[in-house]
C-alpha cells in the first residue's frame, strides 16, 4: 500500500507553531482593545479606566487586581501598535527558548515592572520631589514591562557581539526616556530591565574589541543628538524637572547636530581627530549647562543666549558627561589617522607573494594574489593579500605560507585592519581559512570552485559524451591545439588574441571585470600558460590561459582556468575543445587537479543571507547579458567536477553593506556612475579611503 506522501506546512503555520504563547498574549490585548472599545477610543475617558489602570491611587483604593487586569490595556488608541509591535521580543523568546521561558519572563517582568515601580513612587513620593509627587498620582495600563523584559531576555541569549549592541540600545533608551519623560511606564520598564540585569548577568565583564568600542562611541553619539532634538522638539517631564517644547535657543541644539553628524562616521572608524572634537564637544555642553543652570552669564554674550528651561540641560549634562568618560576610557580605540596602512612599511610586493607561493604552495586562487592592485600585509608566518575599497579590507583567497601559520596570519590582519579602521573580510577563502576566523565570524558561499582530477583521466562513457565529440569534431576539421605562453608568441598571434579579447568586451556597457577576473595583462605572466585553437588557415578561434598552482613542495601542482575568449564565428565547441585537450595535457605532465575556478554570482543563497544575497542576486541577473556568470557555471558542468567551497568570512551582518560597496569596487574598479547607471544598477558610492 502506497504511503501518503506528507503536506509541507506553510512558513507563516511553521512560525505560528512555534509561538502559540505569544499569539494567544497578542489575542487578549487585541480583545480586550475591542470590549473596551479602547481600539478606537481613549480608554482613560471610559468607565474601564478606574477598574484596570494600575498606580499607587488604584492599589492605595484597594483595586489590587490592576496590575494584572491593565496588561491587556492600553492607552491612547494609537497605543497599540506600538504594543503589539513590542510582543516582537516575546516572539522571539519563544522562538528560541519555548513558551515557558518566554510567559515567565513576560508575566514575572510585568508584574514585578509594575509593583516595584509602584512601591518606589509611593516611597519617594514623601520627599519633596515633585516629579515623585505627580507620578504616585498617575495610572497607566499596557504590557510593556513584560515585553521589554522579554526583549532584555531575547539580548541575553543572541551570538555576541549582537547581545552587547541590544543591551546597550535596550539600556540606553530605558536612561533616555526614564531621565526626560519619566512617566509611569518608563519606570516600569527600568525595574523590568534592572531585573533581567539581576537574574542572568549578560553583561560579564571582558575585554571588548576595538570595532566594538568604536561602534558603542558612534551609536551614542547619535543618541545624545536624537535626545536633544527631541528634548527641544517635544516637552519634558522627567525627575529632574519639566520643560515646555521650543523652549531653547535652537542654536545650542544646531550646532551639536552639525558637529554630531561630522564626526560620527569618524567615531565609527577610529579617527583621531574625530575622537579630540567629541572630547571638546562634550567638555562644551558640560561646562554650557553648568553655566545656564546655575545662572552665570559670561561677559559679550546677551542674556537671551542662556534662555529656556534648565530641566533638560542637566539631563543633557549627565549624558554627556558620561559620554565624555566613555571617550576618555575607550581612548586607545581611536588612533587612525587621516590617511593609514595596514601593517608595517616596507609592504610586501607581488614578487614576494609569488616567492611565497612556491615554496609554501597555495590554493586554486592564490596565483591571483599576484595581480595588479592587490597591496600586502606581512605577518609573522607568511602574507595576506588584500584590496582596499569603501573602508573594507578585501583579503583575498587564503593566506599565503605555511598551513601551520594561517590562523596566526589571519588574527594578524584583523587586527591591523582594525587598527586601520577598516572592516577586515575574507573573500573566496577555503574551508581551511573558515576555520581559522574567530569564532564569532559568519560565512557566506560566494561560489563553488570546480576542479577535476586528473591522474588517470579518460573521456570514455556516455557522461563525457559532449567533450568526446568536440575532440573529434575538432580532429575532423582540421584545428589544432597548442599549449603556450603568451609572450613566446610572435606578434601576429598576439594581436589576434588582443582584437577576440577586445571584442568580446566591445559593446558592453560595463568594462571588464577585475579581482578574481583576469585580462591578458595578467595572462603575459610568463608562469601563465595559454591554450590556443588554431584553425587550418592560422587564424586563432578561441583562447585560455591557465594560472599555476603550486604545491607545497614548489613543483605545480595543477592548473585554474581564468580567460575564456572565442572567435566570432569560429569553431563552434571551441571551449569544450580548449579544456578538454588541455587536461589531457595537463595530465600527461603529472599534473593532479585543473581547477575550473568558481563563477562569481552564481551561487543560490539561503533565504536569511542577507543584504549581499541581495546585491548577488541583483548583479548576476544584470550581469548576465553581459558576463553570462550563471551559463558559464553550467558549462562547466559538463566536466564533472567535485566542488570545493569558497567562502566570504566577515565579522557579523553589520558589516555587510560596506563589504558589498567594496566588492562592487574591487570587480569593477573603472567603471563610471554612468556605466552602472546604463547597466540598470544602483551603486553604493564607495568611500574614499
């Protein structure tokens, strides 16, 4: 009896199954907005309010059941996208922890949320504070001390360096709003993230990376000059006292925005003088609000100057100031200088790489080290070959020397393209490199490189049928295979290879490509040996060159196909001709593998990969009338390779943007806004370095 083949589940069902707590909390509070009417009116004007709204006034009337009635409230209507937004955090809780966890935090960070924000209003509220005084005679509803606590709780169980960039977000904006608008739920949502605090200590104390206290001085940066716009923009009431909305000199607020949006970028990247102007940026707001609180007026400067409320001056003050003592602290991150190298000078040049190579050997890619535009990094244990585009350090293929000696050779250029203040990557590395990354790097296939074996390889059987039949075809009409080095050739040979080459790139609205992708500068390397389809009359039909691959030993050890090229009109199988009599070849010499190399962009991505599965997949569907990537990748196929992966490593998705700015660069480093522009691409400008 034939089994029932199984239905496969929609993704949104798939989801759904995995948090059913989260659905059924987003369930009551959408009801409960409906019974209450409070969807699309004000709650706090109905009769619901008195019965569910939680404060000091509801429990001290003895309505000690609101603060788990008021969860599933909330006020003004408008309210309630926010609210539903914030069970995000719930959602993801569950995802990853189960329901259990996620409803206990949620339940145990609402109510303790609330209680303790009561208790601590009622307490201060005997002072003579006012803010405490016009809290204890508040009441609010909603669920947003549960959520916050599951979205502090989510932080605590994602990969670093994610859970130190959303505590730090989930922090400050707790500070933020607490110190300038402080209402009940701000202080809610302190106690529910002071308890996260408590319970699973996420935040142990390490040393951070340069990258991170460069970014942690950037985000706040930008976060002192969004709470000051606000803070001018919208009126204040928090425990250091209230102000009315335009109530400040616009001036003092302008001219911190200007000079926030100047050195950000710089923060980010390490710059020296960046970090001197944010020093002397925060001493200059400190001593400001010094001066206008307290009331002192500086000679030549008119009265109104100083003019506004006082309240948000000394929260600015305090932000700043601990802005300033981040700064002070986190001095040794930010040593760039306006114009930097990585690693020490002299650099390594390409004759080094290539002396490298032969006596440690390398990779199917490694010969490309060698090419034009590529600068160096000497480590301790061999070099590093890199690109420098849009702030990203592009190092390419794997490193050169010793295996022994990689993972020494890679921490060495991270570190120095930090120190640089520049974002370090690996681009088609192999797995061995993959495992020499740290730990917390993330990996994306770029391609598949192709190779074949070659010792004891025949075209017999009915899989290498096509290859079979250009081989005879070709012995049936007369062309002739020649195995060479471009510059034995006479200079008759040369021009033809130079008028195919320049025709295939003629007409194109992109030039042609460059970092993994050769030219025939790169194929006049003597070590470079070309493959050469002679038809009876002498004209040449179609050409490859092949790069070296060393084995460790210094004899080469195979062969990688980089240059395609073919005649108009000339012997049609002429590629399959080129690259079948070619491994034969190679194979008499004793060669092990020839490498078909891996077409850039052809590779099929995962659904989660991210900003530069996006900016591939939008490359190779606009490149392919032009490169033809995706058909060359299942030409290839017809040779029956095994497939080694290649790898881009990079620290985490923030850096991905910039990295696919810089890939842009490095493939097409001539091309004009305008060529990108006829091509049908929208380029991300790189940066200048």
């Amino acid at each position: 009896m034939a089994q029932a083949t199984p239905t496969r589940r929609h993704p949104l069902a798939l989801l759904a199954a995995r948090i059913p707590a989260t659905l059924v909390l987003v369930g009551l509070v959408v009801i409960c907005g409906l019974v209450s009417q409070g969807l699309w009116r004000p709650l706090s004007a109905s009769p619901w309010w008195d019965q569910v709204a939680y404060g000091v006034p509801a429990l001290a009337a003895g309505r000690w059941w609101t603060p788990l009635a008021g969860t599933f409230f909330s006020d003004p209507s408008w309210l309630y996208l926010v609210v539903i937004s914030g069970f995000a955090g719930v959602a993801y809780l569950e995802y990853h922890r189960g329901s259990k966890v996620a409803l206990s935090w949620f339940a145990v960070g609402q109510l303790f949320g609330v209680l303790a924000a009561i208790a601590f209003i009622a307490a201060t509220s005997q002072l003579p504070w006012p803010w405490a005084v016009a809290s204890a005679a508040s009441l609010d509803v909603g669920p947003s001390g549960g959520t916050v606590a599951c979205i502090a709780a989510s932080a605590t169980i994602m990969r670093s360096p994610w859970r130190e960039r959303v505590w730090f977000i989930t922090l400050g904006a707790c500070a933020v709003l607490l110190l300038f608008w402080g209402s009940l739920a701000d202080v809610v949502h302190a106690f529910a993230v002071l308890l996260v605090l408590a319970v699973q200590r996420p935040l142990p104390a390490r040393r951070t990376t340069l990258r991170e206290r460069r970014l942690i001085a950037f985000v706040a940066v930008l976060c002192l000059g969004t709470a000051q716009v606000l803070t001018v923009l919208a009126p204040t009431s928090g425990p250091l006292g209230s102000s009315a909305a335009i109530s400040a000199p616009l001036i003092d607020v302008t001219v911190d925005v200007v000079v926030i949006v100047l050195i950000a970028r710089g923060l980010r990247r390490g710059r020296r003088w960046a970090w001197i102007v944010g020093i002397v940026l925060a001493a200059v707001n400190i001593a400001w609000s010094l001066v206008v609180v307290t009331g002192v007026q500086i000679a030549g400067l008119p009265e109104a100057t100083f003019g506004g409320d006082t309240a948000p001056l000394l929260g600015h003050a305090v932000l700043w100031l601990i802005f300033l003592g981040y700064l002070i602290w986190a001095r040794a991150a930010f040593r760039v200088g306006w114009r930097t190298t990585i690693g020490a000078t002299p650099a390594p040049t390409a004759t080094d790489a290539a002396a490298m190579l032969r006596e440690h050997g390398g990779g199917t890619l490694s010969w490309m080290t060698t090419w034009k535009h590529m600068s160096y990094l000497r480590t301790e244990t061999g070099i590093v070959a890199y690109q420098r585009h849009a702030g990203v350090a592009l190092a390419l293929a794997d490193p050169l020397g010793p295996a022994a000696g990689r993972q020494r050779s890679v921490a060495e250029f991270v570190a120095a393209s930090e120190h640089a203040g520049l974002v370090p990557c690996w681009f088609s590395a192999g797995e061995a490199t993959r495992r020499a990354v740290p730990q917390t790097w993330r990996s994306l296939v770029v391609a598949d490189d192709t190779v074949v074996d070659l010792p004891g390889l025949r075209f017999g059987g009915n899989a290498w049928k096509p290859v079979r039949t250009s081989l005879n075809r070709a012995r049936r009409e007369g062309m002739t295979f020649r195995l060479t080095r471009l510059v034995d050739e006479p200079w008759g040979v040369q021009a033809q290879l130079r008028v195919i080459s320049q025709s295939w790139v003629g007409g194109k609205e992109l030039p042609e490509m460059g970092f993994t992708l050769g030219t025939l500068e790169e194929a006049s390397d003597p070590e470079v040996r070309l493959a050469l389809a002679v038809s009876p009359q002498g004209d040449i039909d179609g050409f490859l060159s092949w790069l070296p691959v060393y084995g460790p030993d210094g004899v080469i050890d195979g062969w990688t196909l980089d240059l395609m090229r073919r005649r108009e009109g000339g012997f049609v199988p002429v590629m399959e001709y080129l690259i079948g009599s070619s491994a034969l070849q190679f194979s008499a010499e004793g060669a092990r593998i020839m490498s078909l190399s891996g077409a850039p962009l052809t590779h099929e991505y995962p659904p989660d990969a991210g900003i530069i599965a996006v900016l591939s997949e939008r490359l190779a569907e606009a490149l392919e009338p032009v490169y033809g990537f995706r058909s060359l990748h299942k030409f290839k196929e017809k040779f029956h390779p095994r497939y080694e992966t290649l790898y881009l490593l990079f620290r985490d998705e923030a850096d991905l943007a910039r990295i696919g700015a810089g890939l842009v660069r490095a493939y097409l480093p001539d091309a004009s806004l305008r060529q990108f522009a006829d091509a049908g691409l929208e380029l991300v400008r790189s940066e200048n370095d």
